[in-house]
C-alpha cells in the first residue's frame, strides 16, 4: 500500500492564482480531511469528509473548496490564493470518525504564496 | 481551541524516560486519546491510543487517570530520533494544539 499520497510537494503561486491540491489515499478509509500548519504552529483543519459525497467545514475552511467524488481521492482547491495561505499543507485519511480513528498522514505539500 | 492542554516544551536525557503530560478535562465518555508526534516538517504519526485503561506498544505506554481528564505519554528510553514535536487529541475533536516539542539531549 502507498498509505496517503500528496502531489505536488512544493509549489509557489502568484497571489490571485489558483490551484488543486491533491490528496489519495490506497486503504479504503471513508474519513478523510485537509490540515495546514504555519511556522511554529500546530496543525489546523481545513475541511473534512465522512465518505463520498459528504464533505464539511474544519475551523480555517475560508478560501478552499473541496469535494469528494471517490473514496480514493481528496482534493483541495485554491479559489484565488493569498499571501496569507502560506503554509504546509497535510492530508489525512482513517477508517472512520468514529471513536477509533488512528489517522495516516500524507507527506505535505509546502505552498508559497507570493 | 482543541480540548487538551500542553506544555510547549520539555528536555529529557537521551536513555531516560520521557513522560510527557496532557489535560483533557472536558473529554466526553466514548472519546479516545490520542497520541501523534511530528518529526522535523514530515507528517504526523500515529503512535498509541487509549480509552480508559492503560495501554503499552512497542513504541510507548499510556496512562489514564481514572477520572479520564488527564493522560502522560511514556517514552520508557528515550533515544535522540525520539526528539519531535508530540500531540495529543481527544477522538470526537479531530483538533491539534500546538503540542509539545520535546528534546531529548545526549
């Protein structure tokens, strides 16, 4: 198993432009979620997903879409990105959100916003 | 804020015990605790879980005060790949603090 991929690992964007972020996962985990984390900081979540076709909002979800088409893939969207979404970006995955939810973490993808 | 506190920092001796503490007051009945910890900038990674018992891997051991509102990670030798950035979480939050960053010096 690959566990949770992440592509691209690093990026630099123009402030306004726009991006996806992707995210996949081999384990058939149903729960899946996109975090990021600034310098020194902990992680923050952006936004969640319980199963194809359900995503939710996490505590920083403003200027990133999501969607969850398959079980297998998790992208993040960059509507018009900011100098202030500068930062290390993680995907996760686990089998559920229920009480037992061991989580698996991608790589990250470090993005710079000029 | 995530529903566990704590302490930004530790240092431990490179063989000693790390034993490194969490609040989790607020912890509902069917919540776990979980304990993740992040190396340099890479991922984090799971290391133990537990309810209400104490629980032990070949990683670390976890100790739950009876009351569930606290919990101590144990390291019980810890070696100098063991310095890292250590989390702990309540399951039905999904919320990381800040974590402690622990050092452990030769």
């Amino acid at each position: 198993n690959a566990g949770v991929t992440q592509t691209p690992k690093f990026q630099v964007l123009k402030t306004g432009q726009s991006m996806t972020l992707q995210c996949a996962q081999d384990m058939n985990h149903e729960y899946m979620s996109w975090y990021r984390q600034d310098p020194g900081m902990g992680l923050r979540l952006i936004h969640y997903s319980v199963g194809a076709g359900i995503t939710d909002q996490g505590e920083v979800p403003n200027g990133y879409n999501v969607s969850r088409s398959t079980t297998e893939d998790f992208p993040l969207r960059l509507l018009s990105a900011a100098p202030s979404q500068t930062s290390v970006y993680f995907c996760a995955s686990s089998y559920d959100r229920g009480p037992y939810n061991e989580q698996f973490f991608g790589p990250g993808t470090r993005l710079t916003v000029l | 804020d995530a529903k566990t506190t704590q302490p930004p920092s530790m240092d431990c001796a490179e063989g000693r015990a790390a034993n490194l503490p969490c609040n989790h007051s607020t912890i509902s009945g069917n919540e776990y605790v979980y304990w993740y910890r992040q190396i340099h900038s890479q991922g984090p990674q799971y290391i133990i879980h537990g309810l209400k018992n104490n629980e032990t891997n070949e990683m670390a051991s976890l100790i739950i005060t009876e009351d569930r509102k606290s919990s101590t990670l144990i390291l019980p030798h810890a070696t100098l790949r063991d310095t890292a950035v250590y989390y702990c979480i309540v399951s039905g939050d999904m919320r990381f603090g800040a974590g402690t960053r622990l050092t452990v010096k030769p």
